[in-house]
C-alpha cells in the first residue's frame, strides 16, 4: 500500500519546475500541504479540486512524512536560517 500511495508523487522538470506533484497533475505537495495546514479538511479539499482523490491527500501525508524522516535535517535548517540572516 504504502508503494502504491508513494508511486502517486510524481516528477516531472516541466510540470511545476520539478516540484513534486500529484500524479502528474499540477498540484504541488507544498500546496496541499498548505491547504491542511491552513485548516481545511481532507472533505473540503476534495470538495474543491475535483480531479484529486483521498488517496491522493494520504500520499502527500506519506511523502512528506518521509521527507521528515531525514537525519540531518539540522544541518539543512541551520544552513538555510544563517543564509537568510546575511
């Protein structure tokens, strides 16, 4: 199962400058992940984008979990935080 949800989180260079996507679609990951965060449900999201699917919704939840799991995140965030303070 967790393939098959993973295996919906495309890329593609010409589809949203390579970000990863949804299916090929041009949905972002960031972008629905900003939807939930901002407080909007898994129903009302699907309410408004027709062509996505919960099991679309769960493969952002997967992947970005996945992403969360990178042992040096400290690094990168140290990294980024001292580039933008000069």
């Amino acid at each position: 199962m967790v393939t098959h949800l993973l295996q919906r989180i495309t890329l593609h260079q010409d589809i949203c400058h390579g970000k990863p996507c949804i299916r090929g679609l041009r949905y972002p990951v960031e972008f629905i992940l900003e939807l939930l965060s901002s407080g909007m449900t898994i129903e009302e999201i699907l309410a408004d984008y027709d062509d996505l699917e919960a099991e679309d919704i769960q493969a952002v939840l997967l992947f970005a979990a996945r992403l969360s799991q990178v042992k040096s995140i400290h690094k990168i965030l140290r990294r980024n935080y001292r580039a933008s303070i000069v």
